[in-house]
C-alpha cells in the first residue's frame, strides 16, 4: 500500500490517480442519473428516494454516516482528480513552450481535444448546482426535503436553469466520452481486444449519461412534469 | 510544380528564430518531400545564401533522422510515410507549405530544422535493453516464442525513434515511444527478469527529460510512421502502475 | 596550381612490395581449428587492468556498435563516435532481407563448411580462406546473441526461429525480421551499447565526425574529431583504434547508402599509412527503383527476396511504347530465365544486375531513359492469389507505390540495379588490424570477408561477427602486448593532426568558389557510374583516370561552401567528404585498370567468356591488391597479398 503513495511521482502514476478517481465520480454521476429519473414516479416516491439517501445505513449506524461517507469520498475524489488535473495540464504545456505556427489535427476528438475546458465547465457546474437544489441559495422558493417541488419549480420558473443544465450535462457526455475510454487505457486495462469494447463503453456512457440527465429539465420544460 | 516554402530560420540553439517565404521552381511531383529542399538549397546557395539545414540520411524511412512539421502535420500527415518518403505528388502547383522543426522542450532546436532528440537515447539508457551481455547467450532455439508474442513485439520494435510522436502530440509527450521499447521487451521472455525495473526507470527518465503527459488523444499513433498502436500505451500503463504497486521489485 | 589537399609529413620512399606490413598473420594449423587455436594463443589483459586502457571506436552500425558495447562489457573504457544524431541510426539499419547463420535448423545439409564454401565461391575467390571460415564458425554464435537481447526475429507457430533461402543459395540458412531484419539487429547492438553507457564504460559522441588518426611512434593512438554542432576540433586518444565506418558506394553519388554515408575516416587512414585494398570491388543490386530524374538523391533497394516469385523481363523490340500488360507474352524477353535457366530469376546480385544493364544497353529498357526493366508478378498472383503477394511482399509493394505512384498489383514494377555495397576496404590481417598497427577495421569499411561478390544477408553477419566476437578478441590480445605509456594531449604528432584538420576545414571555407558541393558530388558519380560502374573497359578507366584529377583540381579551386566553420554547417560536413570521394575514386579507377580480369563485382569487358560470363584469370590475379598511398591517388603504390586456397578448390562459378 506504501508503494500506492508513490503513484504521484510519475506523469503515469498521477494519471492513474486521476483515471481511479475519475471512475468513483463515474460511478456516482449513473446512481444520480438513475436517481434523477425516480421523478417519473411522482412527488412521494422522488421525496421518498431522496429522504432514504439520507438516512440510509440507519439506526444500525448513527444518523447521516453513510451520506457523510459518500460525501468525502466524492470531495476526495474531486480534489484528488482536479490537482492531477492542474498538475499534468502544467505539465503538458510546459512540454512544448514554443507552439507551433500551423498546427493540423489527424484523428484527434473534439472530446479529446476539449476534456480540460469540459472539466473545468463542470466543475463550476457542480458548485452551481449544490447551491441550487442541495443549499437552495441559487433558487428562490427552495423547500428542504422537497426536491421535486424544487426541480421542477427551477426548471418552470427559471427560464435559465434547463439551458444551463442541458449544457452542463453536454459537458460532462463530451467529458466522458474521452474520458471513461482514457480511464481504462490509463489503468492499463485497454489492449487490442478490449480497444473496441472500451470505445463502445466510452461512447455508450457520454451519450447515454446526457440523455439520462437531459431528460428531466426537458420534460419539466415540456410541461410534462408539473 | 512551382511551390512557396515558409521555412524556420534559426541560426543557432541560441538564436531566435522567423519563418521565411521561399519560391520553389521546377519542383517534379515524383521529388521526394527532401529532394525538394534539396532544390531549395541549390538555389540558395547560387544566390550566396546558406541553405537550410535539416535532418536525413538514409532517405527510404528506416533510420528516423528526418522528421519535420509540413503544415501542421508531422511527416506531412500521410499514412505511414517519413518526410523523405513523402513525394511532391502529394501537393499542387501553387501550394504553399509551411515547414517548422519538432517542438517540444525536450527536443530543442539546433539549427534550422534541426533538433536533440537525445531524450530519446537517455530514455534507452536508462533501461530499454536486456542485460544479455556478449557471450552469455544460450542457444537461440531453447526458449520458444509464441509466434503471436514475437510478432506483437516486432510490432513494437519497428520504432524508428524519429520523434513524430512527440511532435504531434498536443502535449509533447514521449509515451508512444517508450511504449514501444517497454511493450518489445516485455513481451519476450529474455526481456521479464529486468521488466519492472526497466519500466520503472524509463518512464522516471522520460519524465525528467521534459516530455509532456499522455491524454490518450492518439495523434502520435496517427502520425507514426510505422503505425505503432496506441494499445501500446495501455501496455506501458499496465506495466508502470504493477512496477509501481509492487515497489518495482520482482521479488515479494 | 598544386592540388594538394593536406601538406604530407609523409616522406617515405615508395617499396615496391613490403612483405611484413602484408603479413595476413593466418594461424597455422587446419582451418576449422585455426580461430579456436588462435583465441587460446592470444595474450588477455586482466579485467583488473581494462579500465585502464582507452579504446576509439568510429562508427556505431553493426560492427562498431557490437565491438564498442562487447568492449565495454569487459571493462575497456570505450569512447565511441557516430556522425548521426543518435547511435541507432547507422546504416545497418537499412538492410532488409536478412542473416545468415549454418544452424541448420531445417536439416536440409547446411553446415559451418556449406557456408564457408558458398561464401568464397560467391565471393568469385577473391577472399581470404581462413577469415571466411571462422565468419561462417560465428555466425552460429551470433543468432544466440541476437535472441538472447531480444531481437525478435521471425518465428514459426511452435515458436522456433524461422528461417528462409535467400539469394540463391540453396539452403533455408536466413534469419529475418520481417523486410527490416538490418534495423533490428541494430537496435540490438544499440541496446547494449546503451546498456554500456549508461554504466558508464563507453562515452558516446554523436554528430561527431572523424576526420583524422593520430600516429606517435608508428602506432594508432588516436583521432582527430569535428563536432558538428558547436564545430570544436578535438583530439582523442587511447591505446587501439576501431574504424567500422561501412562502405563508400556513395563515391556513385547515386547508391542506395545513407546521404552520410562516406569514406573519410578510411581514407585519412588510408592517407597516414593504412593500405586500401581492392577499391575496385562493388556490388550493384539488382532490385533498385529506378531514377525517375535528375533531381534524384538516392536510390532505393527493395529485397532481394522479390526475385523469389517475380519475373525479370523487357520487351523484344526495342523503344516498345506500349503498356506492359498489353506486351503478349511471346514478344517478352525474360532474359534471365533465358541466360540462366537453372537458376533463372534468382541468378546472383552481380550477374543478375549486369544481364539488366545488357538488355538496357541494346535499347531494350522501358521507363524514363530506359534504364528500367520490369520485375512481374502477375503469374505470381495468378498461381497464388492477390492476398498470398501482399502478405509476402506488402510493405515492398506500399514503398514502390509511395516512391514511384504507382500500383505495383496493377502494373509491373519496373527496377534497376544501383550501387550498394562496397567488398573492398581497408586491408586488414586476420585480427582485423591495418597495416597502422593499433588501428583495426571491422565490418564494410575493411575488405576481408567477401571477396569480390557478396552474398545476400552475409553483410550483416560479417559485421555482427566482427564486432561481437572477432574484435573484441583481438584487440585484447594487441592491449596485452603492447604496455602503451599515456600521451600527453599536447605530444607533436596530436598538434600537427589537429592542425592539418583545421588548416583543411579554412581552406574549403575560404575558397569561395562558384560550384555547389552537391554538383560537384554529383559529376563524381556520374564519371565513376559511366566508367568504373557495372562494366569497365581498359579505354573507359583511361579516360576516367584524365577526369578525376581535373575534378579534383576543378573542386579545389571552386567549389562554393558557406557559413564558418564554428557550427552546425552541413555543406562543410559535404565538402570534406566529397573531397575525399574524388581521391578515393581515382584509386578505384586504377584499381579496376589494374585488375584485367573479371571476378565477382568487376567486370572487365575484356575478360569474358564467349557467352558474355565473367572470366577470371586465376594465375595472374588471385591476389588481394593492397594500396599503398603517397601524395596522390595517382603516385599509390599497389602491393599484393597472394590468396591461397587449400580447403576449397578454385573453381568457375556458373550459375547457369
């Protein structure tokens, strides 16, 4: 395990850091999509959900451990992922100081290309977000343990919110799109065989991801939630 | 084919340096990319001015001297193809080419087009053989190589450390190249004894030299001249983080 | 005005045969005992004491990236030169085909004695016995080596090494690496090297150029060197000298050798006292892409291994304008299947090259000035597929389309031979030591081996064989003899060297002339391919041999080379080189003038059969001829080292 610390001491190693951390916060972004579609069950069962997140683990551990757990492995897993980030994006750019004049791309993604400014856009996203729906200071009229009566109020009465949200969510499909496939090829998983299998998978979660969170925004937009 | 040349100048590896506008007259479109600037030195050095120094030798794409940026591209952008094994034919009357050396701070610039790759060599140094030293060998035939492995790592091995990797990567990053080294090795058996430590000091080397990060974007396999893959990479990956993990030890 | 390029010290008399210097220093005793006798008799320096002892090596392709790792493998302190930029581009790198070795790993009748044999016949009898043998002794050794650094040679699906005939030999004796075995033996050697350096027994000198010896009390101790970025002139010195600095082909300017490829280190050596032997000797491929014009700088080579399934033809009428697939096959002339019917398309290198250049000659050549014939595979494809060609020769098809635009599946390739190797080189005895004692010769650049024809894919054993085993042998041995005392860097001979090296570099700068390098470069060849190339005429080495003084005068006072000489400058790089092409090229030309047989790579009009076969004239040269310099190429003296031959018989060599 002492050998893991040393991990920070490549340009590989942080990579590595950044690809594990990436999959835990992967990993959450689907819970929370699926979450996210418990909506279509009405006000009660999308209240109910979001109270269980809260007290799940309960009484058998004391109140709030499980949702605190949670918590700071995501904060770890953010600030571990953007201080690689920051890190290996100096790095990066002190490798060439002097750019070239004309430059062409053969095969590289926008994704690919794009995957620091995605980062950062959700970065400011996420802060954004909390205060919106978990603080409530970005959004008049916010109810504490209510979260459907406070979506779907943003989302009718912010004429703002669904844009932002959809672009947010492009951001991160773009995001993962390069990113789940990097991930695996920087944790060494990717070979010849499994390339095509990661593509797929890369491709699958970006899009996939978008279209699970640009749902609700649009359909609260639609009028089809009320 | 009449063709205008903007070509980085730079006397020395102090010196700063400007693209120059050149005109190309009588250029054949079965000239070679070099054959071209051939052309051009003849003509600057009727005109008593010095010609542009750049990188060849060998001329059929085997030796990885020659390598540089034509409009944007390393190599010129054509698949599987050196600079030298690049033909006019590529390009129209007319056509206005930009050519500027490698960029990145590990490679700097000496004259011209030319720059130091010798990052590349202390990567080597640092690991990228089997210490198999003359005389201790066995014979050959004693230890088979599935047919599969040894042609993975003739794959690997067709390296011709020519830089285009690092020069198209938006990072500058060397991944590409010692992937190959470390996947050629690691795949044979002569290569296990030393693989962890050979990983391990490579990548340590190839950080320090200046090189950029990977972000996995593949321009270098794009651009590489012998098609290396980016699966490679994923080897290399796999090797340093088990290196890494295990202390760099073989031994528990 | 006097076209004397260095002031000589040199002010010996001319002997007209000197037998010690000659002296092959052959072990008694049989010859398939001679190398094992040999290495015990040699003295060793004890390990203790190697450090002690500097050893030079130039050149870092096969031979001298081999000897300088193995040296400092066993603890010489090495200092090695290459003019590349990186070790690991010399040009061994571009061999394609592949290595011999008599394992006899397919039990088809090979053996240490088949090599040897098929190695001296090849090499038209022109090579000296013992060395042959104990190459073909070594090259056993030398595969084990190359595995052993991971080289990863072809292999069947058991995983056993795999091995094919090439060349016309008639044994599966070659190992390969796919088209690029040359690159990755290189990068073997280059890996050990870097091994060495890394542990710090050899210091490597890249983008440094040889371009003098240092001789104090008869012996080598030493080079003169430019680097060629910062242009420093610096002097090195040690106990024994290596040269393996390959061949001089690019004397033709055309060749399919590297751009950098050249002949100074040789020839300073050649011009402090090492003989030159049998310059006249060289191969021409014949499975070159042809010159598509002037502007052409090099020439490509594509393996040998396309004669195996290709077929060499040329129209029967002469300036035929019609597209080859529209030729019916009764108006072809497949001259080689035709001349050569049992070994047909396969004939060897210098008779298949020659038969090209004949029908070229009668008019019969297609392609830009007809100096092309067409190399066919579409029987091939017919009796084995589309897909069987491209998996056999896919990556030769890609490169022909990449250089000529043209679809070699669709339309015949068309080829021509070029110039690519050089037999001849500096005379070495059997530890591979110049008449310069302390200075030894190893792979292209020395003459031993091949006679004056060489086999395919024996270039990179001889190398591997020199540099891994022979070398490392020998100079061991030269050290333990020797008891060197250290130089002082400021001794006479090292002030004088380095003098006439900088004295030579102001004198090209400071001429000033109208002519480019490259132009000049570019006569050369042309005088060189037209009279000493593939045939040659008493009349036409006679005419050259009025050309090449006056070029040599010509490029003294005219040549045109800019910048200074404090840095990188690449036209100075050319100059210095070419200077010493248009030396070396006179004593080619007298060589060939000397030499009024045919044998191997030289083909003297006048000697041939009545069917147009080279004929040898064993009683009168079956020699080695050793050149002996003074002043000018012109005033050389010739001596000769008699070959014998007691375990194979001289014979003719028919291909027919």
């Amino acid at each position: 395990m002492a050998a893991a610390l040393t991990l920070n001491q490549s340009t590989i190693g942080k990579k590595a850091i950044m690809a594990v951390t990436g999959i835990v916060l992967y990993g959450f972004v689907i819970v929370h999509m699926i979450g996210n579609l418990k909506i279509f069950e009405g006000p009660k069962g999308f209240n109910e959900y979001s109270h269980f997140l809260r007290v799940v683990g309960e009484p058998a551990l004391p109140a709030g451990t499980i949702l605190w757990v949670i918590r700071i492995v995501l904060l770890v897993s953010v600030v571990l992922h953007v201080r690689a980030a920051i890190q290996l994006t100096l790095l990066d750019n002190a490798g060439r100081p002097i750019a070239y004049k004309k430059v062409q791309r053969k095969q590289a993604s926008f994704a690919s290309l794009t995957l620091r400014w995605g980062g950062m856009a959700i970065f400011f996203f996420v802060i954004f977000h909390l205060l919106h729906f978990t603080v409530g200071s970005a959004l008049p009229g916010y109810i504490e343990g209510e979260p459907y009566h406070n979506v779907v109020s943003a989302f009718s009465n912010q004429i703002w919110a669904a844009p932002v949200y959809l672009l947010a969510v492009a951001a991160l499909g773009t995001h993962l799109y390069h990113g789940v496939w990097s991930a695996m090829q920087t944790l060494g998983l990717n070979t010849r065989r499994t390339e095509k299998l990661f593509r797929g998978l890369a491709v699958a979660s970006g899009i996939g991801l978008f279209a699970g969170f640009a749902t609700v925004p649009i359909v609260v937009l639609l009028g089809i939630l009320q | 084919m009449k063709i205008t040349v903007n070509v980085w100048r730079q006397k020395g590896a102090q010196a700063s340096g400007r693209l120059v506008k050149y005109q190309v007259d009588h250029v054949s479109p079965d000239m070679s990319f070099l054959e071209m600037l051939d052309i051009l030195n003849q003509q600057l050095i009727a005109k008593n001015e010095e010609p542009v120094a750049f990188d060849h030798d060998c001329r059929e794409g085997i030796c990885g001297s020659c390598g540089v940026m034509i409009n944007g591209l390393a190599h010129g952008g054509r698949l599987a193809t050196t600079t030298c094994q690049l033909h006019m034919r590529s390009f129209k009357d007319g056509d206005v080419i930009t050519v500027e050396p490698w960029r990145a701070k590990a490679f700097p610039v000496l004259k011209d087009l030319i720059v130091d790759r010798g990052a590349f060599d202390r990567i080597i140094q640092s690991g990228g053989y089997i210490s198999a030293a003359t005389g201790s060998a066995p014979e050959a035939n004693s230890t088979p190589i599935p047919k599969e492995n040894a042609d993975l790592a003739f794959d690997a091995a067709q390296c011709i450390g020519c830089g285009a990797c690092v020069a198209a990567c938006p990072n500058a990053s060397a991944m590409l190249f010692t992937a190959a080294k470390v996947s050629h090795l690691g795949l044979l058996p002569q290569g296990q004894p030393e693989r962890k430590s050979r990983v391990f000091n490579m990548v340590a080397t190839m950080d320090a030299a200046g090189f950029g990060g990977c972000t996995n974007i593949g321009e270098c396999s794009a651009a590489c001249p012998k098609e290396i893959g980016l699966h490679f990479i994923g080897r290399l990956n796999r090797d340093l983080l088990s290196a890494t993990l295990s202390g760099g030890t073989t031994a528990d | 005005m006097t076209i004397e390029t260095k002031p000589q010290v040199d002010t010996r008399k001319p002997v007209e045969y000197t037998d010690a210097r000659l002296n092959a220093n052959v072990p008694a005793g049989p010859i398939e005992q001679k190398w094992s006798k040999h290495k015990f008799e040699m003295k060793l320096v004890n390990p203790a004491n190697r450090r002690k002892h500097t050893i030079i090596v130039v050149g870092t392709g096969l031979a001298g990236g081999a000897a300088a790792a193995t040296l400092g493998e066993q603890g010489y302190n090495v200092k090695a030169f290459c003019y590349q930029d990186s070790a690991r581009r010399a040009h061994s790198i571009a061999a394609q085909g592949g290595i011999n070795a008599a394992k006899n790993y397919r039990n088809d009748g090979d053996s240490v004695q088949r090599l040897f044999y098929d190695t001296i016949k090849g090499g038209d009898f022109r090579a000296r016995e013992a060395n042959v043998h104990r190459l073909a002794e070594l090259s056993v050794n030398i595969i084990d080596q190359c595995v052993s650094q991971g080289v990863p040679f072809a292999r069947e699906y058991a995983g056993y090494l795999d091995n094919r005939s090439f060349g016309g030999a008639q044994v599966s004796r070659t190992f390969y690496a796919r088209g690029q075995t040359g690159q990755q033996l290189l990068l073997g050697a280059y890996s050990a090297l870097s091994r060495q350096v890394a542990a710090g027994t050899v210091e490597l000198n890249e983008r440094t150029e040889m371009l003098d010896i240092i001789i104090i009390d008869g012996r080598a101790r030493g080079i003169v060197t430019r680097d060629m970025v910062t242009g420093e002139i610096e002097s090195h010195l040690g106990d024994a000298v290596i040269l393996a600095t390959g061949g001089y082909s690019n004397v033709y300017y055309l060749s399919t050798n590297a751009m950098g490829c050249n002949i100074t280190a040789a020839w300073r050596a050649h011009k402090r006292g090492a003989f030159f032997a049998n310059p006249c000797y060289t191969q021409i491929h014949p499975t070159c892409i042809p010159v598509s014009g002037d502007h052409q700088s090099k020439l490509t080579l594509m393996s040998e291994s396309l004669r195996n399934d290709g077929r060499v033809w040329v129209p029967k009428k002469a300036a035929d304008t019609r597209t080859p697939d529209t030729i019916p096959e009764d108006e072809r002339d497949y001259f080689l299947e035709r001349r050569y019917p049992s070994y047909g398309n396969l004939a060897p290198r210098d008779i298949a090259s020659r038969a090209a250049k004949i029908v070229c000659d009668e008019g019969l050549g297609v392609g830009p000035g007809g100096l092309g014939v067409y190399l066919d595979f579409s029987a091939a494809m017919k009796r084995l597929g589309e897909n069987t060609v491209r998996a056999r020769y896919g990556n030769l098809f890609d490169m022909y389309e990449r250089i000529t635009g043209e679809n070699p599946y669709k339309i015949p390739m068309r080829i021509y031979p070029a110039v690519h190797y050089t037999m001849g080189g500096l005379w070495v005895d059997y530890n591979l030591m110049s008449t310069i004692p302390g200075m030894f010769v190893g792979g292209e650049a020395n003459f031993s081996d091949h006679g004056a024809n060489r086999l395919g894919a024996s270039a990179l054993m001889q190398g591997l064989a020199d540099g891994y085993f022979v070398l490392p042998s020998t100079i061991g041995n030269y050290i333990a003899t020797g008891g060197y005392s250290t130089i002082d860097p400021s001794h006479p001979a090292v002030t004088e060297a380095v003098g006439a090296v900088k004295e030579r570099i102001q004198q090209f700068l400071s001429i000033n002339g109208t002519r480019s390098v490259d132009s000049f470069h570019r006569e050369l060849g042309n005088i060189m391919w037209e009279y000493c190339g593939m045939s040659r005429t008493e009349e036409g080495l006679k005419k050259a041999l009025t050309l090449l003084p006056a070029l040599r005068e010509q490029f003294w006072s005219d040549v045109r080379v800019l910048g200074s000489g404090t840095e990188l400058n690449q036209e100075l790089e050319k100059a210095g080189r070419v200077a010493d092409f248009i030396e070396l090229g006179e004593l080619m030309v007298r060589d060939a003038l000397e030499r009024a047989e045919s044998c191997g790579g030289h083909f003297r009009e006048e000697s041939q059969t009545e069917e147009g076969e080279a004929l040898r004239n064993d009683d009168e040269y079956c020699y080695v001829a050793a050149w002996e310099h003074f002043g000018t190429p012109s005033q050389a003296v010739l001596h000769r080292e008699q070959l014998q031959f007691e375990s194979i018989k001289l014979a003719t060599r028919s291909y027919k």
